[in-house]
C-alpha cells in the first residue's frame, strides 16, 4: 500500500458512516496516477466526493449508505452549470403550480438593458419556446440561453423561496450564466413573460420581478488565485472574489438530484410537485445521448456520448453502450470541475450515485481559458467513475433491478 493512501485514510476517517470506507476501497482498487495525484493533495485540488451505495429490498424499495471524503459545505468551489438542475425543476413545478403546460409556449420580454425578448426557438420543432426543451437544452448539451429563460421564468426571488421551503438552505443562486452583461444588480431583475394557450390566448401573463439584492456569500476560499482576466481582455494581479456568485454545495447537488429519482425518500414537503410526465421528460433529458436527438440536431462528432457525461466516460468519446445509462449534471467554469450523477447499469444490475468536484488552475489566473481541463481535471471525474463503478460491479452484484420507470423512450 502506498504511502499516499495511508494519509488519505488519515485524513478521510472523521467523515466516514463506518470504519470501512468502501469509497476509499474502490479508489484503491483501480491504482490509477490522476486519482494518486489528486486526492494526495485535495486542498490544491479543492477535491469532495460523495458516493452513496443504493440496496433494494423485497418490494424494490431503496436504501442508501453515504459514503464522502472531503466534503466541506463551508469550503465554497463555483458550481457553474450543475445550478441548471434545479432551475428546470423548479420550473417545472412553477408551471403545474400555475396549471400551465410545459409544452405551452412561452414568450419573454425585456424590460431593460441588457434583457432580451425571446419569442423563436430554432432547437424547438415548431420554433416555439417552451419549457420542456429548455429543460431538455440543459441537460443535453448544458445550454446556457435555456437556462437563463428558466432563471428568467421562475424570478430570482421565488427561486430562493422554493428552494429553502424544500430545506435547500445553503443553495444560492445569484445570477444568469454565460452573458457577463449581468451584474449582481441587474440579475435581481427578470423578464417580463407570458404563456400562450393552444389556441393563442394568454393563459398567464407576469410583469418584471425584482428581486431583493441578495448579500455577499460569507465561506472559506472566496476570494481566490493571484489575478483575473477582466472584460477588456487584461490580468488584473489582484484576488478574484467569488462572494457575489453562484453556490450550490455538493450534499445539495446529490439531494437535489435524488428528490427527482427517489422521491419517495423525502417528505412531501421536501419534493418537487411535479407530475408523472414531467419526471418522464427529466428522465429522458438527463439520460439521452446527443445523437439520439432530433430538435436540436446535433453534430455527434462535437457533441459525443460522453459531451456533457465527465464521470465514467469524460476522456473518452466512444459511443456509450445501451445497458449503461448516466442521469447527471455538469458543470465546468473557472477551473472547477462538478458532476453529479445517478448511474443505472441495466445488463449487470448496478445502481449507485456518485457527485464530485475538483479544481484545476495552476497559474492562479482566473477567467483566461487557460485550465488543466484535459489534463488533469476531466481525466480525474471519469477515473473516479469508473473506480466506482468497477467496484459496484465486482464487489455488489445484486439480483435482477426494476428500473423500469428510468428507462424512458431515450430517442426522439
């Protein structure tokens, strides 16, 4: 056994459910170089894992044993896209809250500088805008201008209140993606919009919201690197201060994803209220391919299996086989790193669920494009899938799953 391991089994014993931690085991068993080089140093790396083994009983009932090293919801990392994930599903409740359908087409206006109307949707088969294909744009491909329509919809007050109703506490969502346009003031301010019924009347119309200005995050590693690239393109040799960004704590990111797959473990309270059709179009849009979508089509060559799927199959762009379906979220930006997934393997009954982050920024330089992506940071999540992976299938083989309910109509 090598020396790192022993140090990480130091450092990792305080967080574990019991004295064997089958996490560290799996990793141990796959002796891979990125997974030795990461986790040997997890403060550089901004490294936290959660794995949560997953037992059916007689009535295919679910059980689950969490197992996590690193895992510090005080240490802030930026989430970047996984904040997606609860944006379409509160999106989803707000419109059956509203008895409106997701299919319904949707039109948003400006009210000010920088907003934007929207009103065509070329990845739509009709050109509609709508829900549903935002909700399926996140996920497929992790589309910045779906999720900020979403975030635009919901309102960055309600999105707050939704959240912390359902006991999501430390989740704060502050701003749109990808459109630095947008300040911490100007995102407090969403679009007017309205939904149209079938037959072209106005089945809900909503004003402007303004929401109020949320303050700074207060954690440790906010303020962070030795300089930032800023919007005229220079360094700035100063700090980059993440306090007034997202944040989205990995234990939120893992439950956040389990009340949509096991809904049945949570409080009524706690669940999103959605209807069956609605877990149905989350099912597909987490766990289709690229290449098995007609609106959008996309060119597989540039979006592979494997596009926005980082454990298990991120350094790889092979075709992905059928038995093996991966429900996740990405997210990548800044040098951060975060997948968080339900891995369903119906060939060889494995179920598990499997959330990480990592950090990769040698030069310190935020907001540059220049990140250990490729070398280090993809290659370390799609190691740490496969560790476990391997593990569930040599050491927790279990007899014939009914996951049915997951294993949708993938194809358009």
């Amino acid at each position: 056994m090598k020396y790192w391991w022993i140090v990480l089994g130091m450092l990792s014993t305080a967080c574990l459910p019991t004295s064997e931690n089958q996490l560290m085991d799996a990793i141990a068993e796959r002796q891979s170089p990125i997974l030795e080089q990461i986790l040997s140093d997890p403060i550089q790396y901004d490294c936290q894992i959660i794995y949560e083994q997953i037992d059916r009983d007689s009535l295919n009932r679910p059980s689950f044993t969490r197992y996590k090293m690193y895992l510090n919801d005080g240490d802030y990392f930026y989430p970047a896209s996984t904040v997606k994930m609860p944006l379409a599903f509160l999106a989803l409740e707000k419109a059956r809250a509203l008895d409106l359908d997701p299919n319904w087409t949707v039109e948003i206006d400006s009210a000010r500088y920088p907003q934007s109307p929207f009103k065509y949707d070329s990845t739509s088969l009709t050109g509609q805008p709508n829900l549903n294909q935002w909700v399926k744009n996140v996920f497929l491909y992790s589309d910045n201008n779906s999720s900020n329509r979403l975030y635009e919809f919901l309102g960055q007050g309600y999105l707050h209140d939704q959240l912390k109703s359902k006991g999501l506490t430390k989740t704060q969502i502050n701003h749109r993606l990808g459109d630095p346009r947008f300040g911490h003031e100007e995102n407090r301010y969403t679009n007017p919009y309205r939904v149209l019924h079938p037959d072209g009347q106005v089945a809900f119309e909503q004003e402007e919201q303004v929401a109020e200005l949320l303050p700074p995050l207060e954690m440790k590693n906010l303020v962070r690197g030795s300089g930032y690239m800023n919007a005229e393109e220079r360094i700035v040799y100063e700090a980059f201060d993440f306090s007034t960004k997202n944040y989205f704590p990995l234990s939120e990111q893992l439950d956040v994803l389990k009340r949509v797959y096991f809904p049945e473990v949570y409080s009524e309270s706690e669940r999103f209220s959605l209807q069956p059709e609605d877990y149905t179009s989350i099912y597909k849009a987490m766990g289709m391919r690229p290449r098995e979508s007609k609106a959008p089509k996309l060119d597989s060559t540039e979006y592979y299996d494997s596009y926005v799927k980082l454990l298990i199959a991120g350094d790889n762009q092979e075709h992905l086989p059928d038995h093996l379906r991966i429900f996740n979220k990405i997210g990548w930006a800044y040098g951060f790193l975060t997948d968080v997934a339900y891995v369903v393997d119906t060939e060889n009954n494995v179920e598990f669920l499997l959330a990480a982050t990592v950090h990769v920024n040698e030069n310190g330089i935020y907001n540059d494009g220049q990140y250990e992506y490729d070398e280090e940071g993809v290659p370390f999540l799609a190691e740490l899938g496969r560790a476990v992976y391997e593990f569930e299938l040599k050491n927790r083989m279990k007899a014939e799953l009914d996951l049915d309910k997951y294993l949708v109509d993938f194809k358009d």
